[in-house]
C-alpha cells in the first residue's frame, strides 16, 4: 500500500514535469534548435575538409552533439528547481507526506524524460541527414537513458544546494563547458596534455561520448564498453544517493 | 484532545528569535487567528507547525502527532495555503489538485469525485480547464484553498489567506472559507494582520508581536477586557473636566489632549448620557468604538499595520511568474 503510494506520488511529480516542459515553447524549441545550430556549424563548416581518425568530421562530431545535448539540457533542467523555489511551488511538494526521495527520483525521471525526447527528435534528425544509421540511433538512445539519467541527477545536486539563479554564471564557467570540452564531444581525448587529460576520467560525460560514438562510428573505444557502462552506472547511483541527500536537506 | 498543543517554542534565524517562546492549544473545530503585524513570527510559527522548518526549542504536536518526532504523519492530517502562491501556474486548476490528490495518496477511485465537488465549492468549475496562469488573484487562493482541504485534513492552516486581494474579494474568500469549515468539520487555524478578519472570523485570537503571544481568547472578550470605548471629548475646560472624570466608575485612562479629553469609556450607550448631564462644558464627542488594535496598542505602544504591508498577494504572484 505504501509502496503504491509513493509510485503514485513519483508519478505525479513526473506527469508535472512533462506537462509543465511541453507548454514552456521556448523550453522545446530551443532544446530541438541549439543541437541543430551545432551540426550546421560544425558538421557543414568544417564537415567537408577536417577528417578524425579517418572519419568525415560530421560524422564524427554528431554523437558529440548527442552528448551534448543531454548534458545541456540535464543540466538546465536540474537548475530548474532554483524556480520551482522561487514559485513556491516546491513548498507544496515538500509539505505532502511523500519522503524527499519520492520527490528526486520524480524529478529525476521528469527530466530524463524532457531530456530523451530531445535525443529522440535529434537522433531522429541525424538518420534523415544521413549522420548514422536506424540501429545505431536505437542503441544510442539506450546510451542516452543512462546517461541522461546520470547528468539529471547532477543538475538537481547542483539545483537543490544553489540557493538563487545569479550562481548560473558559475555553474556555466565551473562545470558545463569544462564537462563538455573535457568529454571528447568535440575532438578525440588522446590529443589532450597530459594535466587536462587527468581529469577526462573524472567526468561521467566522457564515457557516455565514448559509448555514444562506439555505437554511431564502431572501431575502438577510448575506455572500453564494460568501463563505460560501469562508470556511467556508478556515477548515476552516487549522485543519485547525492541528490536525494540534498533534497532532504533543501530548505525553504 | 486539542487539535494543535504547542509548547514554548522557539525559532531562531541567526540572533533574531523570529518565534520566541509561544505557548497555545487550539481545540478540534475552532477556528482560530494568529493576528500580528509584519514579521511577527506568524509564518514561521505555521512552518513549524507544518514540519517545514525544526524548531530549536519546545514542543508542538498536531492532530496528536509530535512536528518533530512523526513530521510525516502530521502531514498526512493538515492542508496549507502558503502565504505566497503555490500553485503551478502552467497546469490547469483541475490539474493542480489531481497532482495534489496522488501526492497525498488517495484512493484513485475517489479522487474525480472530490475534485468535482471542491471545484463546485469554491465556484471554479467553469475555469477548472484553463491554466492557472489565467486565473486572477482570487481564483488562485480559492484554487489554494479548496487544493488544502482536497485530501480531508484534520487541520488547515492559512497564512495570510486574504493578503493583498480587494476587499470584496477578500469578503468572497471568507465566505468560501465558513462555508467550508461548516461542510468540512476541520480546525482552521488562519494567520492575519488584518485585524477585522480576526475580530469577525475567529472564535479565538492569539495576538503576536516580535514572537512573542501578548493575548489570547475570544476576540470579543478582549475587546471588553480593554474596559470600553474610547471617546474624545471637545471642552473649554479639558483640565478641570478631566480631574472629575477621573474619579468616575466607568471611565478609565483618563488623558488631555490639548482641548480634548480622551477616554476609555465603559458602555457608552448609557455612560455618555451621564456624562453629558454632569458636565455642561463638554461640546461634543466623537466615539471610536475599541477593537483588537487598542488591545495591541495597549501591550506594545504601536498599530498593527492595516494598510498592504510589503508581501501583497499580487506582487508575490508577479514576482513569482517564470521570465
Ligand atoms: N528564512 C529566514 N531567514 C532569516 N530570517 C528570517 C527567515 N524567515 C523569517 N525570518 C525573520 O523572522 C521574523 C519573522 O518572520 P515571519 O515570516 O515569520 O513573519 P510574519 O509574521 O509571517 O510576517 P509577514 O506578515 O510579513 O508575513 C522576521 O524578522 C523575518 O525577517
Ligand atoms: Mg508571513
């Protein structure tokens, strides 16, 4: 019975999510168009003459934009609840008689979901344009659960102990861009000095971009797909347990 | 058993004793005030209350269930409107309250019903489509309202349930409010800083300043309690006159106000008669009949502030709106 009811308070934490994400138009359209910007950008200016590893730039680049795309938007949505503060809204989350881990793991999937429907909408886009193929886009939106999964639940760490939106700045310099640049999203890790290359292993977005190309281009992966997909499992897990420890720490 | 005991209890933020050792029962069914003026301590004594914020010193239980020891199950026996809005102003009102109900664990069977039913209550059943976005500021603390009773609460609280709405809408509010509370049979325990509310509504009134109770009872109690009415009297002798009242039964706090005399007078209906015979010189006198403001004067020497004080309703909800 009680277990019932904490499926149906997560449930309805998560129905709120969605709903409130798909009547945010510009939520939606800038989640679809940023990532589009991205492939034009690089995929059609340096597309043609750059070559990785043997590989057309474009095709190289897009599984980076997948990752990027979840991270950007995991991100974003976890600094959401700075919001949901603000509104007082949370209050009335918080006052229910739902334990705060309810409430996370709601949240959590709230926003995984806003996240994979934009990888689906992306992925879906780059099997038209001929960047990857149908199976391979099917296994990187598996990749992309997990991994979405995983940077939600940073994003809401982050959310929950900020304690109003003028921190964004910080949070863009300190953890989004060093995320993304330290992920091989954009050029292959190898080519890093050795004082930045230590950090690659400490960022969960590394191995998602690693599994996320292995499955998109195949060849050889930087970490090994069993590492990848431990490591991604492991940091999911810590931050998750993070997360719900913050939730439970969150005041008004 | 009373509905809420609450024993000494403190709150402090930083060195300021935001609620400083208040002590009260409020029985099953009443409906009872926390009346105070801005930054008296009432919100965060309803936080408290709530399990929302722990307090640092004392004691309180709701609905027989220690805030702090068993938070959750007192959560489970009260609603809340919050003094700001809390309602997400992107889902419909109807939405608002389906959330509301699986949070709170009802049966799923049960829950259309009720919806539909505290929907024709607060009279939003039209609206129970549109975003909340749409709603004005009345419909919003009507929604609020009917979203604290949706789960049947032993208790409610309302903070601040009228701030900053016009006053016809604040007197449709109550209305919705009593009519309520006689279909829901529930303790209503409503925070004000307007002092009318309290003197009308409330079956008692704890009276707070700077976290402190300074009375409590029922509001006409202390209003007699007080002694009378003041009245001001216009005489071209206010000395003389006034060292003769002094001595009178009935008239207290006798004082000279330049020309005029001010007084606190007993039932004046038969006094003043009196008074009038007794002294010839007395032109005339303006009475202000005596309400929970005097009391509040009397203990701290200030008003409780009537006009807006700076969390209107309104200001919160545009403060409030996502950019
Ligand atoms: N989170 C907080 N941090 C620091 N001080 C606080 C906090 N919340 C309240 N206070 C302080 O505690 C005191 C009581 O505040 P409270 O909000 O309980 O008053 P109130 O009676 O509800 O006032 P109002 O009529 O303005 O709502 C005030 O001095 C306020 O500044
Ligand atoms: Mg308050």
């Amino acid at each position: 019975m009680i277990a019932l009811n904490l499926i149906y308070a997560t449930y309805a934490i998560w129905l709120r999510e969605v709903k409130v994400f798909f009547r945010e138009k510009e939520r939606v359209v800038s989640a679809i168009v940023t990532p589009l910007l991205w492939i034009l950008i690089f995929g059609a200016g340096l597309g043609s003459s750059v070559k990785i590893n043997g590989i057309d730039y474009q095709r190289f680049i897009f599984p980076g934009i997948v990752g990027m795309a979840v991270l950007f938007g995991s991100i974003f949505y976890g600094l959401y609840v700075i919001w949901d503060r603000k509104l007082d809204f949370l209050k009335e989350v918080l006052v229910a008689p739902v334990p705060r881990s309810a409430v996370f793991i709601g949240k959590m999937l709230g926003g995984a979901s806003d996240v994979l429907l934009q990888i689906a909408i992306l992925l879906a886009i780059g099997v038209a344009l001929g960047m990857t193929t149908t199976m391979s886009a099917i296994l990187s939106f598996a990749v992309c659960i997990l991994l979405s999964f995983c940077i939600v639940s940073l994003g809401l760490i982050i959310g929950a102990n900020m304690k109003s939106p003028e921190g964004f700045n910080l949070i863009m310099s300190f953890v989004l861009w060093p995320m993304f640049m330290l992920s091989g999203a954009l050029f292959p890790v190898e080519n890093l000095p050795a004082y930045l290359a230590v950090l690659i292993p400490l960022n969960p977005l590394s191995y998602g971009v690693d599994l996320l190309r292995y499955v998109m281009l195949g060849g050889r992966t930087a970490f090994g797909v069993a590492t990848d997909l431990m490591s991604l499992g492991l940091f999911s897990i810590v931050f998750a347990a993070a997360g719900i420890y913050s939730f439970e720490k969150m005041k008004m | 058993m009373s509905a809420i005991e609450i024993v000494k209890l403190k709150k402090y933020f930083g060195k300021i004793a935001a609620v400083n050792g208040i002590s009260l029962k409020i029985e099953e069914g009443e409906i009872f005030a926390i009346l105070g003026p801005n930054g008296a301590g009432k919100t965060t004594t309803i936080f408290m209350l709530c399990g929302l914020l722990q307090p640092d010193e004392g004691t309180a239980t709701v609905a027989g269930f220690d805030v702090t020891r068993e938070p959750f199950k007192v959560r489970q026996k009260i609603g809340v409107v919050f003094q700001s809005p809390s309602v997400d102003d992107l889902l419909t009102g109807r939405e608002n309250l389906e959330m509301h109900a699986m949070l709170y664990g009802m049966p799923l069977d049960q829950i259309g019903k009720r919806i539909d039913t505290m929907l024709r209550l607060v009279g939003l059943e039209e609206r129970q489509h549109s975003q909340v976005r749409e709603y004005s500021g009345g419909m919003r603390r009507r929604l609020e309202i009917a979203r604290g009773l949706l789960h049947h609460p032993k208790v409610l609280f309302l903070d601040e349930p009228t701030i900053g709405l016009d006053p016809q809408t604040r007197q449709h509010i109550w209305n919705y409010i009593r009519r309520l509370s006689e279909k829901e049979k529930v303790t209503i325990v409503f925070t004000t800083h307007y002092l009318e509310e309290a003197e009308r509504f409330a079956d008692r009134v704890a009276i707070i300043d700077k976290g402190k109770i300074i009375a409590v009872g029922q509001p006409k109690r202390l209003i007699e309690s007080l002694g009378g009415d003041t009245a001001f009297f216009k005489t071209a002798q206010p000395e003389k006159v006034a060292s003769k009242m002094k001595k009178m039964n009935g008239i207290l706090n006798v004082k000279v106000i330049g020309d005029q005399i001010k007084a606190t007078v007993k039932n004046p209906q038969k006094q003043l008669p009196i008074i009038f015979r007794r002294f010839r010189s007395i032109k005339s006198v303006a009475l202000q009949p005596a309400t929970l403001n005097d009391l509040f004067m009397k203990y701290t020497g200030k008003q409780i502030r009537e006009e807006e004080g700076e969390g209107g309703y309104h200001e919160r909800i545009m403060r409030s709106q996502r950019e």
